[in-house]
C-alpha cells in the first residue's frame, strides 16, 4: 500500500542534518590555534603543561600567563589552547625538552568515537519516538492512536438499569425502543424499518445523561464503549481521527454494542467558525465521525448515544437524518421527580423520621439529579460532623442553605442598626411575597449573615410551564419589597438592594425584549446570539434603530416605575405585618415561612402589631422547644442505633485460627 508523504520525518532530517554539519564544524572554537603558532610557543618556553592523546593527535595545553596570539585571522588573548598535529617521537622529544609538564594519554579509540555520535544517536531516537507516536508506528507503538474508551464487555456487563434512573419517565420509554432493537434487530429489519444510529441526549447538566446511557446498556446486555469526546483531541493532526476509527472498528467487532460519547459539543461544533477559522484536528475528527456513522450497514446493531448541553453549537451534519437524528431531552426534574430522586439517594442513609421529602423537594426547584445527590450526602455530612447517627430535617435545612447560599458567617457581627436594616429588609420581601400567594409558599426567612448575603427570603415557588405578565409584575414587586421596606424606616437608601435591583432590572428586559411585555406585544427585540468565539457577535447586524432602542428603554424603565410605585402602595396597606416580622426577626433571627404567612393574615383582619408579634414569638418558641424535642429524640436513637452496632461488633465471633502443627514439608 502506498504510503504519503509524511512532514514529520522532513523535519526530522533537517534538524539532524544541521546538528551533524554544527559537530563538525565546532572544532573552530576561540582557543584553537595552529601548529605553527603551537610550536612556536612551545619554543618560546611560555607553554607551561601539554596533555597529548597519542590516537586522535588532540593537544591542550596551559600557557604560563596570557598571551595574544592570532586565531583565525584576529588577535585573541588566551591562557589555553587547543590544537591537532601528527604525533611523532621528534614532536614528544621537543615537547619534553621545552615544557614542564608533558601528559602523555592512549584511550581506546572507540569511547571518543560513541562520544562524538552519542549526541546523534539520542537526537534520532528521540525524533523517532515523536515520530512513531504520530503515525501510529508499527504494531500501534505506544496504542497512540488507539481509543481511549472505556469498555464494558458481556464479561464485566454493565449494571445499571432503568430502575436506578428516577423520574425521566419520557426519556426512557423513548430510550426503551433502542433497548429492544440491540435485543430483537431483526424484528424491524424483517419490515423494513431502521432504528436511528445516533441517539443524542440533550439537557442541562447534572440531569443523569450519562447515566441513562449507562442504563440503555445495561438493560440490552450488550458491550458499552463510553469515552468523553475530548479523548479524541491530541496536538498531532490525525489522531483523533485515528482514534474514531479504532473506536468504530472495535464497536463493530463486538456488534451489538452501544458507542457513547460525552461532551459531544467538544468536537461537534459548527464548522469554519469562530475568530481565525477552525481548528484543523477538531474538524478532521469530527469529519470522521460523520464519516464513520454514514458508513454504517443497515443491518449493524452498533448505535451511538451522545450528551451535550449545548445542541445550539453543534454542527447541522450531525443533526441529519442517518446520524444523531433522534434528539431526547433531559430536563430538569419536577417537584415529583425530585421526590423520586431524593427517595434514590437517601435509601442507604438513616434518615429521621421528622424528614419530609415532599417538603425537600419542595424546597429544590430548578434543582438536577446531581445537585440532590449533592444534598442528601450535605446534610449526611453535616450530621456526622454533630457525632449523629440519624440525618433529620434541620441537617437538610443546613445544606440546603449551605448550597444556595454559601456558608454561615459566625464571625460577622453586624451592629444594631445594620441588624434593623436587615430586618426591615427581609421582611418587606416576605409580605410582599405572602402577598401574592400564587407565586408560592415561604420556606423561613432570616438575618442571619451567610455566603454574601446579610440575609434572605428563601421561597417555595410554584413551578409553572407558562408564566403570564401578572406574575411577572409580581415578581418585580416582590425584588422591590426590600429596597421600599428599608427606605421607609430609615428615609434613605443602601448598597444592600443592590441584587436586588439587579435582578429585577433584568426581568425587565426580558420582558421587553424578548416576551413582548412592553409596548408592543407582537414583537420580540431580544438578541439570541452566540458568544464572541462561535463568530456570531461580530458579524451580526443590529436590528433595531438607535429611537427604536430608546424607546425599548423608556418601555424597560416604566415598567419598572410601575412596579416600584405597586410595592410602596403595597407595603403601606400592610406596614403593620411588616414590623411584625421585622421586630419578630430581631429577636429570633429566623422565623418559618408558614409563621409569616399567618401573621399576614392576622394583619389583614386587623390585628395590632403588638398582639401579632406576642403571638408570633410564642409560637416560634413553642416549635423550637417541639424541633429540640424531636433533636433529643433523633440522638437517642443515634446513641441507641450506635450502641446496638457496638454491641453486634463485640459478639461477632473472633476468627477461627488453626493452630495444628503444619505437616512436614508444607509451607508455613
């Protein structure tokens, strides 16, 4: 077979070629000095040592003090030198009779030869190395270009199934078609019918993609190659796509099987994009790819699953009919889907019996698969770091703001004024809120300082597909409760709004731009472009005119005055309900959300603040002494559960040990 041309090896000879002419050249150093003008010194009585290897005719010498002699045309002061001559005896004979101190040396002539080629022969061999690694070499030198997947085999099966996956009922009744195609492929070959080759799982991270491809496998019982698609990358052109197609061959072999690839948008983007082109190996791997899922038999039972959380950036050919042409979204979980999950996760963790995990997965909207797994073992920790045995409820509350928020700041200690602040602060966000009962529930609201925040309002909302322009404005009172609330008490303003404003100012424009919630409701503004490195930004054209824009903006601004104008009106028909929370905060530091949203009501019937906050505080003192109760009883029967495990230790048999003599001859 005919081999090209490779422009590794051009560059190899070039550089060994000028490393062999710089070895033969380097004898003209600034100390070699003639025979003439060695000998003459050698007469003069001013050579004071001489070294002479009798095979290879090299002399170095010591002269007795400087001296200017010319070496190659120039004048040079030296105190050594270096020179080559014939060795005769007449030569020896003048050296001995005019120099102190002649050394006379054989070496055997091969060591100065393997010196003199040592240098090359590394230089060639490290070059080879490079070299072989590139191609490939001779018997897979090194597996270079060999894929790096992990391979799951008929052996050593995978084990997961569907039942270990919670919740993403659609998904896998939509990745069960795939199992039974690996399981009976001629059932739809015998019709006609073609099962997809690509299978591409889409969603945000975190939704369990990975481990559904995990599951498709081990429920089909067939091999399982899972590689991240950034394994195909390397700094030598070609061996990614040498890589895919040592993958695709081996996946072949062992038909059916399952090909993964993870991060497929690693390799898979779009085309002749970004700042200065493409990046030749990325491409030619990706065009193998697409080269090698074209190339498929119909009747080979070899299908790629891949994950990705970016389908906007992948390129249009692997999207196609014939390749990833069936997408399955992976989103993130509902409120039932969490509870499902969360069941999963704490089914190996002694949970107490105050943990509810419908509230829990109240408490986690937007949250994945992976951040609930990331909770239970929070929460798991936090109770082994208090010596429990039994993780409850409080343990899951202090992960869970452990997570949204960041840690608790013991060490800050804000004055009583900046606590006032605080407070007023809060609790206009929680009226605001319990004032408009369809965005939700309130989970606890505190001024205790954690992560960044001075305090929160932490909600329960309601997740909804579709969300009308009345709960937006909602929305925007409520991010505007805390700002009116502390304006109010102290007749000025502050930085702690500050995210606040933020965010709402945002809703805003998202209302305006891209919902058609401002002055033209048939119309959407917003601009959906890529980021900078996909090329998008800087060759997309504006869409709207300069007056066009400051009208967007007028239309932003009102929307937010309006909000801002519904909360001070707000909050000054229910100001009785915010101090009530605000002096209730003072005292206790965090009150529960279902107190709040009573103490509303009680101020909506004409409750003064004072009867409220009595009540308020001697509820919240009657649940806290029920939550130690309960604690106290959680760490009795961790003390019990760690007695009982004590106790199974110590009657556990001791190992039998057979103390015979051992027969004559055995081993010890």
């Amino acid at each position: 077979m005919r081999r090209s041309f490779n422009p590794w090896l051009l560059v190899m000879l070039i550089i060994l070629a000028i490393f062999v002419v710089n070895q033969f050249t380097s004898g003209n150093s600034n100390r070699d000095v003639n025979l003439s003008t060695f000998t003459r010194l050698v007469d003069e009585g001013r050579v004071e040592a001489v070294v002479v290897e009798r095979n290879n005719g090299n002399i170095e010498g010591q002269l007795r003090e400087p001296t200017q002699v010319e070496i190659r045309g120039e004048p040079r002061t030296i105190r050594s030198f270096r020179t080559t001559a014939v060795i005769t005896d007449s030569l020896l004979q003048r050296l001995e009779g005019n120099v102190p101190s002649v050394s006379i040396r054989n070496p055997p002539q091969w060591i100065g030869f393997a010196i003199s080629i040592l240098p090359i022969i590394i230089l060639i061999g490290f070059f080879w190395f490079i070299f072989m690694r590139a191609q490939g070499g001779p018997n897979q030198v090194m597996q270079f270009g060999q894929s790096r997947a992990k391979t799951y085999g008929r052996e050593n099966k995978v084990q997961t199934s569907f039942k270990d996956v919670a919740g993403h009922k659609e998904a896998k009744q939509e990745l069960r078609e795939i199992v039974d195609f690996l399981k009976n492929p001629q059932k739809y070959l015998r019709i006609g019918a073609e099962i997809p080759k690509g299978v591409l799982l889409v969603g945000p991270p975190g939704t369990g993609k990975t481990l559904l491809a995990r599951a498709v496998s081990g429920e089909a019982g067939v091999p399982f190659f899972s590689v991240s698609a950034s394994e195909f990358m390397e700094m030598f052109v070609g061996v990614g796509a040498s890589r895919v197609r040592n993958l695709f061959e081996d996946a072949r072999k062992s038909n059916p099987a399952i090909i993964f690839i993870d991060e497929l948008d690693s390799i898979g983007r779009r085309r002749g994009t970004g700042i200065g082109g493409g990046h030749d190996e990325r491409e030619q791997t990706l065009n193998q790819i697409l080269s090698e899922m074209d190339g498929f038999e119909k009747d080979t039972s070899v299908i790629i699953i891949a994950a990705t959380n970016r389908p906007d950036i992948l390129d249009p050919a692997l999207l196609r009919p014939g390749r990833f042409d069936r997408q399955v979204t992976i989103g993130l979980p509902t409120q039932s889907e969490r509870r499902e999950i969360l069941e999963v996760h704490v089914h190996n963790k002694p949970v107490g019996e105050d943990v509810d995990l419908t509230r829990l997965a109240e408490a986690t909207p937007m949250f994945s698969g992976a951040d609930l797994e990331n909770l239970t073992n929070e929460a798991a920790l936090v109770a082994a770091r208090a010596g429990m045995q039994i993780i409850s409820w409080t343990d899951f509350n202090e992960a869970l703001d452990r997570i949204t928020l960041g840690l608790r700041r013991g060490s800050l200690v804000p004055s009583e004024e900046e606590r006032k602040i605080l407070a007023y602060h809060e609790a206009g966000h929680a009226i605001a809120f319990a004032a408009h009962p369809d965005l939700g529930n309130i989970r606890k609201v505190t001024i205790m300082p954690r992560g960044s925040a001075g305090g929160f309002m932490a909600p329960l909302s309601r997740e909804q597909m579709v969300q009308d322009i009345k709960k937006f404005r909602e929305q925007l009172v409520v991010a505007f409760g805390g700002r009116v609330a502390e304006k109010r008490i102290t007749g000025t303003i502050s930085s702690g709004a500050s995210n606040d404003l933020r965010q709402a100012t945002e809703l805003a424009k998202q209302m305006v731009l891209d919902l058609g919630m401002g002055g033209q409701e048939f119309v959407a503004w917003g601009s959906d472009q890529g980021p900078v490195f996909l090329g998008g930004e800087i060759s997309r054209r504006k869409d709207f005119s300069e007056e066009t824009a400051r009208e967007l903006e007028e239309q932003v601004t009102e929307i937010l005055k309006t909000a801002y104008k519904r909360t001070e009106q707000l909050l000054d028909e229910h100001w009785v309900a915010v101090e009530t929370i605000a002096n209730a905060l003072l005292k206790r530091e965090t009150i529960e959300g279902s107190l709040i949203e009573t103490s509303f009501q009680k101020a909506t019937e004409g409750a003064s603040a004072e009867e409220i906050t009595d009540w308020l505080i001697a509820e919240a003192d009657e649940r806290e002494r029920q939550a130690q109760a309960s604690a106290e009883r959680e760490r009795l029967r961790s003390e019990e559960e760690r007695k009982r495990r004590e106790e199974a230790e110590q009657e556990r048999p001791a190992p039998q040990i057979d103390a015979r003599p051992a027969p004559e001859g055995s081993g010890s």
